[in-house]
C-alpha cells in the first residue's frame, strides 16, 4: 500500500511551514528514519524522516513552497514494483489544523479614541482612585504601515530602543545564540553582540535578581522569560526588589526594567506551561502591567515600556507571535502605558479584552453585528494603570458590559473591571456586569476539554446577550 | 558577556592571620569606625525601648571588625549591598548618623524620609544599595550591581554582604554560577556569626565551612578571623584587588559573632550566656585593636578625644531624630512609580 508522508508539525502552535528542500529524489530509496526533506517555520529547521521502508514514489510538494498546511501531503511512499497510480484519491484522513481564529483588521481601527489630558501626579491620582483621562496619544497621524508578525513588531522595537540607547540590554534563556526560544529575538545577538544580548543559565530567581540589580544602578534590562509560566521563580525579585525598591528608598533609586515573554495558554501544553499572570502582577503597587494584542501594539507598547522608569511586566501570547497586522514603521510610534484603544465603536454594549482575547471580542462583535447589535470593543492594551476613562465613558454610552480574560475569573482582570462600573458607572448600568473567563481548573491538555476551558468567540455572544437580554 | 579560562587561583584556605604592622592613624581611623557603630547601635537599641523605634531592629554589636575591615579597603565608587542587619553598613559608608536614626524613627528627615525602615534604606550618592528585608535577596542584586560596573567598563567592584542563614538560599548558588561564568567583580563577604535567628550553623548547613560554597564553580574562597579588624583588612584588600583585576568574583567567610539578639525580642534560649561572655571578654574587636594601640603607644587622650566625637555623633543623631517631625501624609502617595512626563 502507498503511504503518504504529511507535513509535520515542528511545535505545538505551528499551523504551516515552508518546505524548503528536498534531501531525496523521486525513485531513491529510502529507510525507516532516514531524512528525506528539510522543512522551516518562523521558528526552526527541522528534517522530516520516513517512517517506513521504501521508494519515495511521488513528491507531491515542490521544494521552495511556502506556507504548507501540517498534515498536507507531501509525498508518497510505495513499495517496490508498486505504482504510484495505484493510489486511490487524495483523500487524506488528516485532522484539519485549525487556525487560531483572530480577525486581524487589514487597516488601523478608524474607531474614535479618547481624549486624552497631559495631568501631572498621575501615578498618585490613580492610586487614589480616580478616573482620570488617558494620556493623550493620536494614532492616525501614524498613517505609513506595513504588515508585520507580532513576533517581529516585539523584535524590531527592541532592536530599535537599543540602538538609541547602550544602557538598554537584553537577557534570558536561549535569547543570543539559539535567537530566542520563540524567535522573538531573532538577529539582535549578531547587531548587539554578546554584551547586550545574553544567554543565561536556567536560574530564572538568580537572573532576575541580577537583573534588577543591574536596574538600580542605571542600566536598563530586558529580561526575557522563556514563558511567563517560569517566571514564578523569579517573582519575589519582581515585587520585593524590583517593584518596591523606589518606595523605600524615598524616591532615592529606582528600577527601570522590563520583564517580558508569552503568558497564558499556548496550545495543548497543560496546565503548567499555560496560565495567565496578569491580575497576579497588576495588584501590585510599583508595578506597570503592559498586554499587547496586536503587531502595532507590540511594537508601541513595547517601546514605551523600555524606555518607562519604572519596572514594567510586558504579557505577550505566543498564539499571536505568528500573526500578522498592519503597524507603523515610524520609530517615534511609541504607545502611552495606561492608554486604552477603542477598536471597534458600538452602542449597544462594551466589550473589554486584552491581547489574544481582543480578537475573539472583534470576532464576537461582527457575529453580533449580523444579530443586529451593536458592540464596542475596548483593547485595554495596559491593564495597570488602567484607562478607566475609556471603559467607563464607553458604559456611559452602551449602559452595558462584558469584561473578557483568558485569566480565571477569581480576583482576576474582570473582577477589577466589575468593581469600577460599581464605583464609577452604577447608575449607568442596564445589567450586571459580565465576565467572561476561563473555566476556574487548571488547563487540561486534551483538545476538547482544552477548548471548553478557554474564553471563545461564542462565550462573548452569549455573555452580550445575557446583558443585552437579547435571544 | 564571555566567559574566559580562569587564571590560576589562589587555592581555597582558611586563616591569614598575617596581620602586616598598621599605622598608628589607620588604627584610629578604624577604632573610630567600629565604636561609631557600637555606640550607634547600643543608642538605636535604647531608643527602641522607648517605643521610638518599631518593628525590626537588628543589631550588629559584635561584629564591627567585618564592615569596618572591608570598607577600609574599597573606594569610593565600589557599591555595597546587605541584608535588613544593615546600619554599620551605612555608617560605614559615610551615610549620615542623623539621617540613619531618623529613618529607624520614621521620620522624613531619614534616609527613605521615613518610607523604609530599619531594614531598607539606600543611599545614592553613597553607592550603597540597600537594605533588603528578605534573606539571601542581597546576592543576586549584588551580582546584578557588579554585572553594571561591568557593562560600564568600570573597574568598580560590588561588596555583597549575607549571612550564615542567607548562605543556604538557593539564590546565593545562581548567583555564584553566572559571576564567574561572565567573571563578575563582586565580593562576598559572608558574616558568619554561627547563627541565624536561633538555629546554630551546625544544625542548618551539612557543609559549615562557608568559603568552601564556592568551590563547585570554581569561586575561591578565604576563612578570616572576623573579630580582628586587621585581618579582615588584610583579607579584603586581596579580594577587593582580584576582582578589580577582572578575575572574577571571589568569597570570604568572616567568622564573627553578634552579641545581641537576632532582632530586638529575642529568647536567648538557643545559646548559652558563657558563649556570649567569652566572645566578648576574649574575642571583642574593639576591644583587640584597642590592645593593638596600646601597645603601639597611642596616647590616651588621642583616644578619649575620638570617644567623645562619636559620643557626640551618636547623641546627636538621636536628638535629631526625635526632633525631627513624621512624614507628611502626602508621602503616603508619593514613590509608588516614577513620575513620567
Ligand atoms: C526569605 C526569608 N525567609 C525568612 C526570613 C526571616 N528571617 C529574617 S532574618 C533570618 C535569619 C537570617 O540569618 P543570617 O543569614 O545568618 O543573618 P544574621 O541575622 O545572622 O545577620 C530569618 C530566618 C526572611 N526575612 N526572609
Ligand atoms: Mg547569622
């Protein structure tokens, strides 16, 4: 029997990769195990071998092609004296590789922003409770674009702060010579050099200790975190050096540092590689807690979150390394912290969510729009400070809303959202406040079960239309 | 950074007692340190009992001889870091008394303007670092500051104070591990003063000679007398000179003894009053230099004159401290973040 050999799978969240090069001829014989072509993603190189005994009879992939599905068929494997036309059809018994459903705008959001006010004491009225205007920031004056990964958008900002900067230095595992463990650091070893981009032992307490040491003497550290998951160790050089340091020092010395990497879920990699950190971190005082979703928000938040004062926790998602978005070129594009993006406008409900969640809002929000209702989808691109303008302002208009996270609801990101419509906007309020969340367990690891425990697109409808009391 | 093939290095051993003769103003200079802090640390422990000092307050009464020794030795652009026992440190570094007392009465004229207490306290202008409330935190920061002066092209050197306890964190391991594989210049300095809170070296650690910690990575390592503030001195200044050489990091167990209480309430149960009382009948530093400059001929009222100075130092800082008014309630909000503009 023709057997087909399929495009593997180089990772967890690989969906297609380019099949760069043939290592066997049609008609060579091959072995079990032995390499019979090259393929590439974004992240790696790896060979694919054969799992069995026998000619490689057809490649039904040209070497060079680009963006090949996982599970494709990419050649055939017949025994000898066998025909490859003997093979019946293509019907391949593959499991289809879903996309990660994100609706990524083609264009910048046209959607009007908030107003935004330059107001000295920020820090302090916000400690203090108040809602306060966020700083101002005008997008559209950013009108050249072109479409980038979120993966190179991360890069690129670091690239670019660091050549305008030498105290600026990047630091992590796997960072320098293997160009990051998701490739987010990509080239940097070879423009920096060994000084700037450093590989460190597996010690993520040690390095970040370091790190912020570093930081209290001028430098201006880029920690990354394998994943964010890793980072607990690191946590009490987080909050208790890093975090609290100005405070007790009187304002004397503080501790500009950014500590970044992917947080939350990544794919059927189970409850230890898959959580999310960001209500853990935005409860303490001390610290800037930064989520991007998209390419241009990456790259501008990212920017601003090297060149803050202050120690910065920078949540990125890996499901989103790999995709693309228009973002501006200009180097100045860079993002105030605690500065909410409308990216879709409505007036029938306000929808909240930060990084991956952002696009299942915007999916949920075009699926409601076919519904006749009319949501608005807030990107909160900074969870601490939060633009509590923009949240309430939009609640003032649409009296309705749904906070998504892909963080367990218990004091989580939604908890908080919940508690200021009931200081700020209570007499807005047509309905409760609802949250969308994950399911409070640890992540399985079964596809099913891993589905039915994360926030999707149809959580939101329904959540909207609970608030809405719509059927 | 690189890492490059070390150099051959001192092997690891234990006392140098090579006490070289000093000069008669380095001794005076060095009693002076040491009885500024003891007199300081004995007010701060009074001004405690009356209620004018809260929370922790531990002091170092003993072990005068170890900070004293070293800061000797460093200049002035080499940075320091310790744990929550910290004020010698500061006062070693030339921080001012008065603003030291004020921050452990919690008053605005202290160094954190009375934000940080007794146990985290920094000084900038100083280079001392902190200060740092939880056990073992010190070393990788001290790695991270010795990793700067690096990165800077300095030849600044990190003096990173921790004691017997804190050598048990795992933290001290990582830390160890990256200053020599990138050759930090940072200084070890362990206070070994058999004791953390009440449980004795002994029953803590399987390996109690602590300049051996090094050794798996490769970290030379020195047992010094760290009652005789000569041969700290004498031990500091060649580890100070190996890092500033770039030979990497290097650490020195000081063995040492606190007289008083881990903190202010303490049981005393863990240890025996002849303990204490030998340590400090045979052992004491001041005591021993005092010895020292006797019997190089300084004349007593050289001496009385330095007593007086410090007493008047201390006195005033603690009249100052009192004097001084509590932090505004505005401070409540002020230092969470730096103001962006
Ligand atoms: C991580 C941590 N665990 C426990 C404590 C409580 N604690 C404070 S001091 C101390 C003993 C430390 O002893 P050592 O390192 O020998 O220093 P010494 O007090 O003798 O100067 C302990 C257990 C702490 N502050 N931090
Ligand atoms: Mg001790």
């Amino acid at each position: 029997m023709p057997v087909q050999i399929l495009m593997p799978a180089l990772s967890p969240t690989m969906t297609e990769g380019n099949l760069s090069k043939w290592l066997k001829r049609e008609g060579d014989k091959v072995k079990a195990g032995e390499a019979i072509a090259e393929i590439e993603t974004d992240k790696a190189t790896m060979e694919v071998e054969a799992v069995d005994e026998g000619i490689l009879g057809k490649i039904l992939v040209a070497e060079g092609t680009q963006g090949v599905a996982v599970n494709t068929p990419i050649a055939v494997l017949v025994e000898e004296g066998e025909e490859v036309g003997d093979l019946p059809t293509m019907d391949i018994p593959c499991v289809p590789q879903s996309k990660p459903e994100v609706s990524a705008p083609a264009r910048m959001s046209e959607a009007r922003q908030s107003e935004g006010k330059i107001i000295e004491n920020r820090d302090i009225l916000y400690a203090q409770g108040y809602v306060l205007e966020p700083p101002p920031f005008d997008e559209s004056e950013f009108t050249e674009v072109r479409a980038m990964t979120v993966r190179e958008a991360l890069r690129d900002a670091m690239a670019e702060e660091m050549r305008t900067d030498d105290l600026v230095y990047l630091m992590g595992e796997e960072v320098a010579e293997y160009q990051g463990a998701y490739k987010v650091s990509q080239g940097l070893l070879d423009e920096f050099g060994p000084r700037r981009v450093i590989d460190t032992p597996i010690t993520e307490h040690g390095f970040a200790g370091l790190a912020v040491g570093s930081a209290m003497n001028g430098l201006k550290p880029i920690v990354e975190f394998m994943t964010w998951n890793f980072g607990m160790q690191a946590m009490d050089h987080i909050i208790n050096s890093a975090a609290k340091t100005l405070y007790m020092a009187g304002g004397q010395l503080g501790c500009p540092i950014v500590f970044r990497g992917p947080n939350g879920a990544a794919s059927r990699v189970g409850a230890q590689h898959s959580q999310c950190f960001a209500s853990w971190y935005a409860h303490i005082p001390g610290l800037k807690v930064v989520s991007p979703w998209s390419a241009a928000d990456a790259k501008g938040l990212l920017k601003a979150a090297i060149r803050d004062p202050n120690p910065v926790i920078f949540l990125e998602n890996e499901m989103m390394y790999g995709q693309s978005f228009e973002a501006p070129v200009n180097d100045n594009f860079v993002i105030p912290i605690g500065r909410a993006k409308i990216e879709r406008e409505g007036n029938d409900v306000t929808i909240v969510a930060y990084s991956i969640m952002v696009g299942k809002a915007l999916k949920a929000a075009e699926q409601l729009a076919e519904e006749g209702i009319s949501a608005e989808v807030i990107n909160l691109r900074t969870i601490r400070p939060l633009d509590r303008y923009t949240i309430i302002e939009s609640v003032k208009k649409t009296n309705r809303i749904v906070s998504v996270e892909e963080s367990w609801p218990f004091a989580g990101i939604g908890s908080e959202i919940a508690a200021l419509c009931m200081e700020h906007a209570f007499d807005y309020l047509d309905a409760p406040v609802a949250r969308v969340c994950a399911a409070d367990v640890p992540l399985p690891y079964a596809a099913n079960l891993e589905a039915l425990a994360l926030p999707q697109a149809e959580h939101i409808v329904e959540a909207v239309k609970k608030v809405c009391y719509a059927n | 950074m690189t890492s490059s093939k070390t150099k051959k290095k001192p092997k690891l051993r234990s006392i140098s007692n090579t006490n070289p003769e000093p000069s008669a103003e380095e001794m005076k200079k060095l009693y002076r340190e040491m009885l500024l802090i003891r007199r300081f640390e004995e007010k701060a422990g009074q001004l405690y009992g009356m209620g004018l000092i809260g929370g922790f307050c531990h002091l170092y009464i003993g072990q005068e001889a170890v900070v004293t020794g070293i800061t000797s030795v460093q200049e002035k652009q080499d940075t320091v870091v310790t744990s929550y026992r910290d004020h010698a440190h500061m006062l070693a570094c030339g921080m001012d008394a008065n603003g030291i007392m004020a921050e452990l009465t919690g008053r605005v004229t202290g160094y954190s303007r009375g934000k940080g207490g007794s146990m985290h306290m920094f000084s900038r202008e100083k280079n001392f670092f902190g200060g740092h409330g939880i056990v073992g935190a010190q070393i990788p920061l001290g790695t991270g500051l010795a990793f700067s002066n690096k990165y800077k092209g300095t030849d600044r050197v990190c003096l990173t104070y921790f004691g017997d306890g804190a050598a048990n964190q795992g933290q001290v391991f990582e830390s160890f591990n990256m200053a020599e594989l990138w050759k930090l210049p940072v200084v070890y300095v362990i206070e070994n003063n058999q004791y953390a809170m009440g449980t004795s070296l002994a029953r803590a650690s399987a390996e109690t000679h602590l300049y051996k910690r090094g050794a798996s990575f490769n970290i030379p390592g020195e047992e010094v007398d760290g009652m005789d503030v000569l041969a700290v001195k004498e031990a500091g200044d060649r580890a100070v000179k190996w890092c500033r050489d770039g030979k990497g990091p290097i650490i020195l167990e000081m063995k040492t003894y606190r007289y008083r209480g881990h903190s202010m309430s303490d049981p005393a149960k863990y240890r025996t009053k002849e303990e204490v009382e030998s340590y400090k009948e045979t052992r004491d530093p001041i005591a021993r230099l005092m010895g020292r400059m006797n019997e190089a001929g300084i004349a007593e009222e050289d001496i009385k004159s330095i007593d007086n100075d410090v007493k008047k130092i201390v006195n005033e800082s603690a009249q100052f401290a009192q004097d001084s008014p509590e932090p505004d309630s505005d401070e409540l909000w002020t230092d969470v973040l730096v103001e962006m503009q």
